[in-house]
C-alpha cells in the first residue's frame, strides 16, 4: 500500500499522454515554446517500482535534456 500519493493515482501513460497532447496543442496556438521530453521519458515510464517516483538515471536524464534545451 502507498502512504504518500492517493492510491486513485492519475498518472498513467495514456492519462499523461492526453495532457501532453492538450499542451502541445495549447503552445502551438499561443506560439509559446514547448520542451518536448516524452522522447525520454514516454520509454522509461515503466522504469519506477510505482511507476510516478524516478529514482534512478531516469529523472536525471530528462533533467539534463530540459537543462540542454534552455542553454542552447
């Protein structure tokens, strides 16, 4: 049993993949930059024991990605 998120969780990938898709949509029309990390992490989803908390080189990755695309 999970102690710290509520076990009605909404995360899960086609739940996050419909708010993705609702974002992009959004910066499109008000022409507002978006960083795009599902390449990263739409792959690794799967990769935490309660598939929401990364405590791996997941989070890290996609950290670095954001940190590249700002700094470019």
């Amino acid at each position: 049993m999970e102690g710290a998120c509520p076990p009605t969780d909404w995360r899960s990938p086609p739940v996050i993949d419909m708010y993705n898709q609702i974002t992009k949509r959004l910066c499109e029309k008000f022409k507002i930059p978006l960083i795009e990390t599902n390449d990263i992490f739409g792959i690794m989803w799967d990769r935490a024991s309660d598939w929401r908390h990364y405590w791996d080189l997941s989070s890290e990755m996609e950290t670095m990605y954001i940190l590249d695309r700002v700094f470019a």
